[in-house]
C-alpha cells in the first residue's frame, strides 16, 4: 500500500506552501485533481497584502493597522487573533517570497511596489503587474520541483480515513488509470480551495467543486461560517471571468447606464474601493434599478488611466478583454457583473491549521481560521494561503515527529475504498435515471437565485427544500451513462457530486438561521447587523446522518465592534 508522513491534498498556494515548510526529513506527498500549475491560485490577479509602508501614501502603514482593516473588512466577524497573526507575518512573508525568486512589480529605487485595495486604509497590496498569482505559484512549484517533492498529478482525493478517532489517510481515485485505492498517511492536509461552481456566475475554475470541504465535513469535522460568500464586484459580462481589484486599484471608475459614477450613493468616501460586499451589492442594486445596460451589467472605465499605465500595470486585464469580450480597454470601458468569488467560511481550523481531528490540518480557501469573518479584502487570500499554508505544514510535521500514531489496519483502508468502488459500480449498472451535469444545473440555478448577494426568509427556506430534493434524485436516479473509467470527467462529477449538495445545504442552513445582515451575507427582511446576538460563528457538524447547527464565540482582543462606515 502506498504511504506517507504527510499527504498534501491540493497543489494550489496554500498546498505548495505546506509542502515546502514540511520538514524534509519527512515523506511528504502532494496529491493534486489536475497539474499544480492548473490550480486556481494562478487565476489571482490583483496582488498581496503586507504593511511594507513602501507607497508615498502608505509610510505610515503597520500590521496593526493592516490588522484593524481586516478586522472592519470582515464586519467584525473574524478572530482577533488570527487576524493579528495573519498581518504580522505578512511583511516577513513578502521578503521571503521575493528571496525565492517572485518578480514583484516596483516602484523606482527598486523596492516593491505597492497599490490601493478595497477597505485598506492604504496602499499596501503588493503586486506583479495583475498576474500575481501566477508568478507566486510558477516560483514556489519551481522550488517543490528543486526539492523533489513527490506530486500525483490528477488524482481526486473522495474521502478521508479515519480509524481509532485519528485521520489515516485517504481514498483516491486516478483519472489516469481509473482505480480506486487508499493511501496511508500519518497526517493529511487539505489545501483544496473553494466551491465556486455550485452558482451559475463565478469567476472561479471549473475545477472548484469544493470537494475537498464536503469530505471533511462528512468525517465529522465541524465546518465554520458557511454562509458567507464572496460575490466579486467585476467579473467580465456574461464569461465571468475575473477583472482584478487592482484596476479599482489603479483609478477605474463604475459607471452606470447615466454615465454617473454611482459609488458616491454607496460609498462616498471611499468610492470604488470600498470593501467587496459593498460594491458588489450597489453594483447590482443600480442593475435591479435599471440603471444598468440591458439589465445586465454597468462599466468599469479605465480610459483616463491611459494607455501606458494600463498596458504596465493591467496587461491581463486587456488580453482578457482583448480574447473573451472583443474590446480594448484603452479606447472602450469593460461591461461587468458580480460574480461569486470566494468562500470566507469552510473546514473550522485552529490559528495551528489543525482541526478537532488528530492528524487532519487545512489551509487556504477551503479552511475557515476565521481571518476574512463576513467579508475578505481583496489582497488577503494570497497572504493567508502562504501564512497558513506554511503554518500547516510546520504543525503537521511536528504532530508526525512527535506523536505516538497509531498504525491503520490495512484491510480497514482497502474496505473503505472497495465501497467507493461499489458504489461506482452500481451507478453504471443503471440504464437510466438522472445525468449528473443535469442535477448540476438545477442546483446551480437554487443557489444562483435563492441564496444569493440578496436574501430572504422564504427564498432560503425554498432552497434548502429543493436542495433535499435534488439528493433524492442523486441518491435514487444518478447514474454514469459512460462506462470507461479513465479520465471520466462524468465520473468525477458525480464523486463530487454528493459534496457540493453537503455545501449548498450547509451554506442555505447557516443563512436562514442567520437573522441578520453581516458582510457579504445580506438579509433583505434583516438589513442590520445585530451584534448582540449574532455576533457569534456558525458551526456545522455531520453527527448520526445529519447536519448539527450550533455556534461559537469570536476572538476578540482589542478591537470592538463599530459601526461600520466607508
């Protein structure tokens, strides 16, 4: 049987990060649904925050006030301390990257540069030009690639083992033989990123079905604040494709269909780059209100930047508009629509990346340290995937080094992944039923229109009933029409399949108890936040074959809660 110290399941930022902080003298393994250099994190455009204080505008800028950003961005939502851990690390952290080789944009002088973000007091994000993601990731894979670290490259990790109350591993299966097998691991980490793909509009990969949440879920371990989803102001009309922050960032304008940059209604201070939750909902209030084009879109005007600014600093940006939408930014603004975006809720984790599980740690998208709370600044998610990341593969080598494990029965692993097997088999037995792409769709357009940007009591209550009936349907009428298991795409639909019904349920359960409005999540029939009895984390746990809903409290240190005003 194949074995590990220590499994790294996902190859994004936060997988790669844990891979190179593991500790060498281990086995350490990255097991990754399709070639890391295909992760999602190379989709991250606009930058990554740290309070180098390196912008004009930002020399008095510090991780205490990076902290307090954090902290106001998320509606006070976010633990204290994670916060505080996750800006403190931050400036050390951008140093590092740059001693890897990661070619930070600069200002003349040579230090890095630095732009404004949404919610920032000032400029602190760091960037390279807007494919700041991709470079990240191309730098720390060519360093896990120098370190010969062990990658199995399309793979799909569909369930965690847990044997004696301790993770043991996990049950895989390989596109590219079509077996499935366990692999023993004396620690697993999960670095598998968001769900994006459970709403008809999201910026993200088609790849993020959010598996990776939903097996954890379904091993006991609690999931935390499900019911906040990012929306992202600008993603490209009608492709969805993600149109960086850090073009607001530059000086871009929203413009609605009068030609009026309608931010000053929202947002008057801080106009464009307000925090995302906001922008995102005026965006679409001035489209509800029909003061977008076609009921559609508004624009995001870049013109006055000019040319050289924006080919300098924005180049994606125009080759994205350039390719999918047929226009040049220079000489015509960009028609754009929120789009879901991110996932600040997800497997509940320690300040350590460890979870109630021995053995089992999370870092990035798909865990919830609770750092973004309601809502996450654009220029976080890369910060926390390298913080944390790193964080989990330090703590996971330590709990390898220094705990007694005890040894799975290997007959116990194979019988897990024989009934995975069965299961697969009894699906393409079936002549007929429903498609799994179909029961997608349907959920898709539940979630899309019921357990979106706005929200109500009767809407959520409807959801979560169609979503129940939805996995009848899964459970009594999907069925694999195709009957070769190599590279079946239809094959790991349906594996995933039962996971993304688990988040949508989670994620409907959580908003419809949540009698209030908090960050992203926004209640149409309770539009205020209510401190004084919400100021509080979601907690789902799968107990006895269904979801247990309870509550925690939030780490507050020194910052109270305020009115929160832009």
């Amino acid at each position: 049987m194949l074995s590990h110290d220590i499994l790294i399941v996902g190859g994004g930022l936060a997988g790669l990060a844990a891979a190179l902080q593991a500790d060498p003298s281990l086995s350490i393994a990255i097991i990754s649904k399709v070639h890391p250099l295909r992760s999602h994190s190379v989709a991250a455009q606009g930058g990554i925050n740290a309070a180098l204080g390196n912008h004009p505008e930002g020399r008095d800028d510090n991780w205490e006030k990076h902290t307090y950003d954090t902290i106001k961005g998320s509606d006070f939502l976010a633990d204290q301390d994670a916060a505080e851990l996750l800006c403190r690390e931050a400036i050390p952290m951008i140093y590092e990257l740059e001693k890897l080789g990661v070619p930070f944009s600069r200002f003349p002088g040579g230090v890095i540069a630095q732009r404004p973000f949404g919610g920032a007091g000032f400029p602190r994000t760091c960037y390279a030009a807007d494919r700041t993601g991709l470079v990240i990731m191309h730098t720390l894979f060519e360093h896990v690639w120098r370190r010969r670290i062990k990658i199995y490259s399309e793979w799909l990790v569909v369930k965690l083992l847990v044997e004696h109350g301790v993770c043991q591993g996990v049950v895989v299966y390989d596109l590219t033989s079509g077996l499935i097998f366990p692999v023993r691991a004396k620690a697993v980490i999960f670095a598998t990123g968001g769900y994006g793909r459970v709403y008809l509009k999201t910026t993200n990969a088609y790849i993020n079905h959010g598996s990776g949440i939903g097996i954890a879920y379904k091993a006991g371990v609690p999931l935390k604040d499900m019911e906040f989803v990012q929306f992202h102001p600008t993603s490209l009309y009608s492709k969805n494709i993600l149109i960086t922050e850090g073009a607001r960032g530059e000086g871009g304008y929203l413009i609605n269909r009068h030609g009026r940059r309608f931010m000053a209604d929202y947002a008057p201070q801080a106009m464009e780059l307000a925090p995302r939750d906001i922008v995102a909902r005026a965006i679409q209030t001035e489209i509800d209100r029909g003061n977008g084009f076609e009921n559609e879109y508004v624009l995001l005007d870049l013109r006055h930047l000019g040319a050289e600014k924006i080919k300098k600093r924005l180049p994606s940006v125009r080759d994205i508009c350039l390719r999918f939408a047929g226009l040049d930014p220079i000489e015509k603004p960009i028609p754009i629509q929120p789009a879901q975006h991110y996932s600040m809720g997800g497997i509940d984790v320690d300040i350590r990346g460890a979870t109630c599980l021995p053995g089992f740690y999370a870092a990035g998208e798909c865990a919830c340290v609770s750092v973004h709370g309601a809502n996450r600044l654009g220029g976080n998610s890369l910060l926390e995937t390298i913080v944390f990341g790193k964080i989990a593969g330090r703590e996971a080598s330590r709990y390898v080094k220094n705990s007694h494990i005890r040894e799975a029965n290997p007959s116990f692993m194979e019988a897990e992944a024989r009934k995975i097997d069965e299961r697969v088999e009894a699906w393409m037995s079936r002549r007929d039923g429903e498609k799994v792409h179909r029961l997608l769709n349907r959920l898709k357009v539940i979630m899309t229109e019921k357990v979106g940007i706005f929200r109500n009591e009767k809407d959520l209550a409807l959801a979560l009933e169609e979503i129940r009936n939805i996995r009848e349907d899964y459970e009594k009428r999907g069925y694999l029409a195709g009957h070769n298991r190599r590279y079946s795409q239809e094959m790991v639909n349906m594996l995933e399949f039962e996971y993304m019904l688990d988040l949508c349920e989670v994620i409907t359960m959580g908003a419809l108890a949540r009698r209030e409005t908090r960050g992203s999540h926004y209640r149409l029939d309770y539009p205020e936040r209510n401190d004084k009895d919400w100021l509080k984390h979601t907690i789902v746990t799968w107990k006895e074959g269904r979801p247990i809903l309870s509550y925690k409290p939030v780490v507050i240190t020194k910052y109270s809660p305020v009115t929160r005003l832009y």
